[in-house]
C-alpha cells in the first residue's frame, strides 16, 4: 500500500506479480512475484542472461510481460499508463549526443519536461563530481565521466522511482565510493531504487533487499 512519510512525497511501491515472459520460444522470466517498496534501495544479483535486464525493462513499461501484472503505486504499467510515472531509468550505455558538452546534453533533456532549470542541472552534475562549467563535449569524455553524467541525467528531476542496471560500470573506486553516497542520500528522501550490480560490494553497502535471479527465476539471496 502507498504510504506518506512525514516531510516526503509519496512512496512508489512497484508489484510485480507472477510475471512469465517467452521471447522466441525462450521463457525468459518464470512467475516472478515480488514486491519492491519505496524508501528502499533493493538490489538484484544474478549472471548475464538470468533475467534481470529483462525484469527491468518490463518493470519500465519496454517490454510487456507474456502473462502476470506490474503495478507501480497500484496502477498496472501496460494498461493505466504505458510507462511508471516520475521514474528514471540507467539501462546500458546512457546515450548523449557526442559533439555537445555534458551540461548542454542535460539542459536539452531537461528542456523536454520543463520541470528544471539551469541551477538544477548544474547542482545534480556537481553532485555527481561533473563540472558542469566544462566545454569537452561528451565524444571526449572519458567512460567514467559518462555514466556520471547518466546519473545526473537520471536523478536531476527528482524521480521517485530509480531503475539502474549497473549503474556503476566504468567508475574507479572514488566514483563508485561517492555515487554509493549519492544513492543513499536519494534512499533517505524515500525514493525507491532497484538496481543490479556484479558487485558483491556494492550490494552489501546499499542495498535493504537482494533477490537473486537464476535462469528466470527470482528467488531472496
């Protein structure tokens, strides 16, 4: 059930409920059932190929599930709206357009919404160690230097719902050590985060839940 915490907007609750999905003849994920609440960081651990990118993308509305539901805040993604409402996701590589800088990338994907200025952007790219003054365009970023832009860009509207499919790829230990830091302070202002992460570290330090997947199958670790 949502619920109000004192001084915080409304937890986003994700259900998933007995959700199968067949790709080619392949079952890719097997009656999956769980529930991820919101003020939480929940990880999901499992090898290449056990399903979780696939869980992920149904749970964002890419992918519809052969047979079950997914609710977020009790409304089922495929049928009341087609993705989560106020959610941000990190999926793959995050793409920019190479030949702009790394705040013009922002402030073009932030122009969309119109729910952030310029103060905004530059906030959340200091945040994540970025100087957001910097005119290197994205070609010449560094791979580190990418994915902390991808996490700029997905926390900068202030989503309430974080969806993040090794959100850690390419940082250093320094990176990964002040983007742990950023995840937790998101955690704290209640904001759900699902992410799956290699890392047995990195699942230890932030995570409330960890849930594994094996061949489709998800299971608590």
């Amino acid at each position: 059930m949502s619920k109000y915490k004192e001084g915080m907007k409304m937890d986003t609750t994700v259900e998933v409920k007995q959700v199968s999905l067949t790709l080619q003849k392949t079952k890719i994920l097997k009656n999956v059932d769980v529930t991820f609440q919101g003020g939480q960081i929940h990880g999901i651990v499992g090898r290449n190929g056990s399903g979780k990118t696939m869980l992920m993308k149904c749970i964002c509305g890419f992918v519809k599930p052969s047979e079950g539901h997914i609710f977020v805040n009790e409304r089922e993604v495929g049928k009341d709206m087609d993705f989560p409402e106020n959610m941000e996701i990190i999926i793959e590589t995050p793409g920019f357009i190479p030949y702009y800088s790394g705040y013009k990338n922002l402030k073009l994907l932030a122009d969309l919404n119109k729910k952030i200025g310029a103060e905004k952007i530059k906030e959340c790219m200091e945040l994540v160690g970025l100087d957001p003054a910097l005119k290197r365009s994205v070609k010449k970023y560094s791979l580190g230097m990418r994915q902390r832009l991808g996490i700029a860009q997905a926390i900068m509207e202030d989503p309430e719902l974080l969806i993040l499919d090794e959100p850690f790829n390419g940082l250093d230990e320094e990176g990964v050590n002040e983007m742990r830091e950023v995840f937790l302070k998101l955690k704290k202002k209640g904001k759900n985060i699902i992410l799956a992460s290699h890392n047995k570290e990195d699942i230890e330090i932030l995570c409330d839940t960890v849930h594994q997947m094996r061949k489709g199958e998800m299971t608590e670790a």
